[in-house]
C-alpha cells in the first residue's frame, strides 16, 4: 500500500529540545497540580512523573484518578511566550518539498499546536492537526491514540509515517504497521530510520516513498 500521510509529533520534533518549551509545561502541571490538588511541589513533581510514565502524559493520569477539568488544565499548562522558537525557513522549504499530505499528531491541544506552527512559519504544510481533545484525551503511546488517528484519516497503517522524538511513540505506530522515524531520539529505542534533527528528513521521506 502507497505511503499517502506523513504524521508528525509537534513538541522537540518539529523544534529543539533546548527550547525550553517541555521545560515550561512541566513546570505549568506542577504548578497547577500543587494548586488544584493542595499537594507540596515535590508531591506534584512525583505525581506527574508517575503519571506520565504509566499513562503517556500527566494530564491522562490526572483524568483517570483524580476529578480534572481537563480543558481548563490543557489551557493551563499551554499559557506561555513562545519567545524561544523563531521562524525556520529551512525547515519550511523541506516540508514545501516533502510529498504526502502532512498532519500534526500531537499530545498537546490545538491552541498550542497551531502558536508553535506559527511561530515556527511552518503552519500552511499542515492539512490537519490532531490533537489529544480530537484522539478523546487518549494519548499516545496508548494503541487506541492511534486507532483514534487512522480512523480520522481514514487512513491505513500502512500509508502512514510517524515522525517523533520519543521512541515510545513510536512502538505502537510500528506494532500496527506504520514507518517510524526518530528525530534525536534515545539511538536505543527502535525505530525504521533514525536521525538527528528534523531537517535530516528530505533523504529519509525520499527513500520512505521511493518505488
Ligand atoms: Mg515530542
């Protein structure tokens, strides 16, 4: 089956790590777990390890144990200047180049997906954008994130390529039958192609889609 959907993670892979934008929603789940929840800040600080270790992200552990307004916690922890990212044109010219219909499959919400494709100028390559209201707060790695996924693309496994930073993400994409690439990931964690920075892509969807 043709490769048609090229799906990509948002945060530390469409942009660095050293960004510090992970940093800040880490410290916002924190702040408003110690808020809302009356815990210490090392109390929230292990709570939302835990959580996103066991459940893929803070926010689906929170969901599942605790009583979250989860709109208004996504809202919370996305609520910060993106002075950090800046416009990449290079990276906008290799997603003008790239075939496939390109799509955002991403943890955060859309508000925050739609202020960093802003900042970064890179919105318009984007035909979709699903985000984790959209998959019915699932996240990824969870299976049925990306049962969630295929069923909105109406897509198959097979016509798709997974593009993410964090190798665990990726294990479910290659269990259903996606392409996986790793975008400076652990070199340990599986993955069909892995590679350093995003803007290493071009060769990889190249040899992806070559007959
Ligand atoms: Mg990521």
């Amino acid at each position: 089956m043709a490769i048609r959907y090229l799906l990509f993670d948002l945060d530390e892979t469409l942009y660095p790590r050293n960004a510090g934008v992970m940093e800040a929603i880490g410290r916002l789940i924190r702040e408003y777990i110690v808020q809302q929840y009356g815990t210490t800040p090392d109390e929230a600080d292990a709570l939302a390890r835990r959580y996103h270790l066991e459940y893929g992200t803070s926010m689906r552990g929170l969901l599942l144990n605790h009583d979250l307004e989860v709109e208004r916690f996504l809202a919370y922890v996305h609520d910060f200047p993106l002075d950090l990212l800046q416009p990449n044109l290079e990276l906008d010219a290799l997603l003008a180049r790239l075939p496939g219909e390109k799509v955002i499959f991403t943890n955060a919400d859309r508000p925050h997906a739609e202020r960093v494709l802003e900042r970064l100028g890179i919105r318009s390559h984007f035909s979709r954008i699903i985000d984790v209201v959209a998959s019915g707060y699932v996240p990824k790695p969870n299976l049925q994130a990306y049962t969630n996924c295929l069923r909105l693309l109406d897509a198959h496994p097979e016509q798709c390529v997974l593009i993410e930073d964090t190798g665990r993400n990726l294990a479910p994409a290659k269990q259903l039958g996606m392409t996986t690439v790793l975008v400076d990931g652990n070199l340990a964690d599986p993955a069909d192609y892995k590679i350093a920075t995003i803007l290493e892509l071009g060769p990889v969807v190249e040899a992806i889609f070559a007959p």
